[in-house]
C-alpha cells in the first residue's frame, strides 16, 4: 500500500508552512534519512527528512506553494516492489506516514462523546478548521468568585449579573489559557456563538475582547480595561480610495504582532535606565581586535564589536544576580542555571532572537563568531528552532541606528530584555570638573511579577559595573 507524506509539524505551534522547495523529483528512489522537501515556518526554512523508502510516486503540493496546513497531504510513497504508477493513481488511501508525520492520529480528548469519534476529520484539515466544523461542545459551567467579583475560571459579568455558561472548543481553551487570556473575555464566531481557535488567536492580536469579568460596583456599569481595536474595514474608511496599498501580513510579522501583544497586555512591565562609561571598553575593543591573529590570507581570526561586550557583561550579571536567571510559571520560578542571551536580529519584514547558550562560559572571541555565524544564518531563514527558542534574557540594541535610548519589549518566557542605546560623548562632572566622556545608555525592562524593582536594580548595576570595566570579565 502506498504512503502518504503529510505535512510535518516542525514546532509545537505550527498549523501552516509553505512548501518552498522539493529536493527529490516524482520517480526519485527515496531512502530513509533522505531530505526530501524544505518547508518554511514564520522563523526559518527547514529542511524535511523521510522517514520511509521507496520510490516518490506523486508531488501533491507543488513547491512554492503558501499557507499548507500540518497534516495536509503533500506527496505518496510506492514502497518497494509497489506499482509506481498504482500508488500515484491511490493517493490518499494509504497510512499517513513519512516527513515526520505521526503514524496515527491523536485519540479525541475525554470528553467528546460519539460525536467527536464520528465526525473523524480528513488529514488535509487544520485542528483550527476541525474544531470550527465541529458539532457545539458541551456548555462549561461558569461561577464567581464573590472575593474578586470574577468568573471562576471562565465566568463573566452581563449587565451586572453573573453569565453561567459559555461555549468553546477544547482547543480554543488550550490556546487562551497557554496565551494567558480569559476565555470569557473571547467574543465567539462559531456556531451558536461558540469560542473557536481564530477568536482566540484575534484576541491575541488585541481585537474581540469583551469587558474584562470584574464585578462593577453598585449603580456602575463594567469597564473594559482594553479598548477595542478598529476592523480593517473601519481603518481603511479613513483613507482615500487609491491612496494606499494592502501589503499582506506573512507568518512571521503575524507571529510577532501576536506574541508582543500578547506580552504587553499580559506581563507588568517596569523600566531601569542608566548610563554607562564605555570608555575603557572603546580602549580594550581596539587593542584586543589590534592584536588578533591572522590567516595567510590576513583576515583576522575576530572582530569584537561594542555588542559582544554587552552579551558577555549580561551574562556575567545574571550569574552574580541567579534570582534574576528566572522565567515566570503560574507553578513555579524557573531558575535558570546558565546564562542563554538571546540577540535581536533584524531580517526583512521582521526580526529573530537567536541565542547565544552558556554565554558565561564562552570567551569574547567565541560570542563574537557565534553571533556573527547565527546572524548570518538567521538572515538567511536557515536558524533550527532550538537556536532560537528558549533563553534566559535578550538584547536588543539600536545602537548602530543613532537611537540614544529605547524600552524594549519582554520576548516570553524571559523575565527582562536589555535595551541598548548607542555610545556618544557627553560631556559628564568629574570631580567638579566638566569632561568628554563616552556614555552608553541602556534600560531595562523586567517582568514585575518575577523580577521586583529593587533585584532589578541590583542586575543592572552588575552589567553596569562590568560594562565600565571590562577586565572583569575576563577574570
């Protein structure tokens, strides 16, 4: 019987990719191990290995093809000994293997009844889709919580009464509690108003939010605590009729709108500033680089740039402060035993955070080619996802840009990001005098429910005092 090759999941969040390129050719011998297709996430292009032989039968999804959904059909597997031509002409009705798609599909959650086990889906259907066609689930029963004037769990307040019910899918559920966003908050879209995965990922984005569940007080009407974004519709009124162009969103600029909104509306962020003498720092970079060896061909062995200074220094400063190495669970701290900065790189349309892994341990030279190979390969959409998933903190500098200083944004799960400003002289008072002196400003954001004012400030005066002196960090 002939395989079908399905397109894989490459991360936990992945429900489309576009298939940019087939590597083998219908008619090709295929091995296991064989790499057979590269598919494009909304970070990367990553490379998709067989994991059956035989011979390529049929290319369902041509290469370039956008917006492909996981588990969707993409090509058939003869297997050895099989008419090719048979196995092409069979597509669809052989087991769903190959490209890393799973052997069989999940079992319907607990729960369900018959009729999730009757309505079983077709492989070319997102879970988003699925659960849209899906029969309405049972009603989820919704209480207050009289302490807070709250729904418990998913209650709501309705015109000063308490909602005790609500409809929505199990995957819409798993996505708002993953997001942090009360459920109760999600204007439904699907059948009978249910709460489907789209309404989930539009509240993300900070659109279809009802009023936040708060009990209003006596003779009060509720408030809502975010304001309801605009609709295309509503923006594009304002302009004239020809005036603009609609350049579509592509999966990357989507992914950051929803995970930085996400962060805004969901982390308390506060901000630490202060200002750095980089002039000793200025000093060691020119000898340092002045003295690197060099090949036969007189390129030097590295290059430090100011930035690989300010990773290293981070790093250092979250080993002298371990209780600001942490990320936020609703569990528990995560205390981070190593120091993994991530990078803000920008690329076009977008940008990624790849990550520099033990940076405590790693000598300047080192961070400076690490960054330089993964920025390289960032630009060029070649990143595999643990080099950019994860870490313990970030760096974003606009140095190069003249911004003299900035707030960044928190990039979860991290507890801070460090926002880099470039150096410039100023003139400083030194011992009553007026001097020149070479001042970086950097500010830090912190995640106030796991990182308070005063440990910030500690952090901050760490890489502060390592950034002024930089010999420190190399004892």
């Amino acid at each position: 019987m002939p395989i079908n090759i399905l397109m894989p999941a490459l991360s936990p969040t992945m429900e489309k990719g576009n298939l940019s390129k087939w590597l083998k050719k219908e008619g090709d011998p295929v091995k296991t191990g064989d790499v057979i297709a590269e598919i494009e996430t909304d970070k990367a292009t990553m490379e998709v290995e067989a994991v059956d032989e035989g011979t390529l039968a049929k290319i369902v999804v041509p290469e370039g093809t956008s917006d492909v959904a996981v588990n969707q059909l993409i090509a058939v597997l003869a297997q050895e000994g099989e008419d090719v031509k048979a196995a092409a002409a069979g597509a669809g009705k052989g087991p769903a293997r190959g490209a890393g798609a799973p052997s069989s599909p999940p079992s319907p959650p607990r729960g369900e009844g018959a009729a999730a086990q009757a309505a079983s889906p077709s492989p070319s259907t997102t879970p988003a889709e699925r659960e849209a066609k899906a029969p309405p689930p049972a009603i989820v029963p919704r209480a207050p919580s009289p302490q807070r004037g709250e729904g418990g769990g998913e209650g709501a307040w309705t015109n000063g009464q308490v909602s005790d019910r609500i409809f929505s899918s199990p995957l819409a559920r798993r996505l708002a509690k993953e997001s942090g966003i009360d459920i109760g908050r999600i204007s439904g879209s699907g059948p009978h108003g249910r709460v489907i995965a789209r309404d989930v990922a539009e509240a993300k984005a900070g659109g279809g939010l009802r009023a936040p569940a708060a009990a209003p007080a006596l003779g009060a009407a509720p408030a809502s605590s975010i304001a309801p974004s605009m609709s295309d519709q509503q923006i594009r009124a304002l302009y004239e009729d020809g005036s603009y162009e609609v350049v579509p969103h592509d999966g990357m600029r989507r992914t950051i709108a929803q995970r930085l909104t996400a962060s805004v509306q969901t982390i308390p962020h506060f901000y630490l500033t202060v200002d750095c003498d980089i002039g000793k720092l200025l000093e060691a970079r020119e000898e340092i680089n002045g003295l690197a060896p060099k090949d036969k061909d007189g390129k030097p062995a590295y290059k430090l740039s100011v930035n690989d200074f300010v990773v290293k220094a981070l790093a250092l400063a979250l080993q002298r402060v371990p209780d600001a190495n942490v990320s936020w669970t609703e569990g528990g701290m995560l205390k981070h035993k190593h120091s993994d900065i991530g990078v803000a790189v920008a690329m076009p349309n977008g940008l990624i955070t790849p990550i520099v892994r033990n940076a405590e341990t790693k000598s300047l030279s080192a961070i400076s080619n690490e960054m330089r190979d993964l920025a390289a390969r960032a630009r060029a959409r070649k990143l595999k996802p643990q080099e950019y998933q994860g870490g313990s903190t970030a760096v974003s500098n606009l140095g190069m840009y003249g911004i003299k200083d900035f707030t960044a944004v928190i990039n979860p799960p991290h507890a801070t990001i460090l926002a880099v400003g470039t150096g410039e002289e100023r003139a400083v008072v030194r011992h009553g005098k007026i001097e020149a002196a070479h001042i970086m400003s950097v500010t830090m954001s912190c995640d106030h429910r796991a990182v308070d004012g005063a440990l910030g400030a500690v952090l901050i005066g760490a890489f502060k005092a390592l950034i002024e002196n930089p010999v420190m960090m190399l004892v």
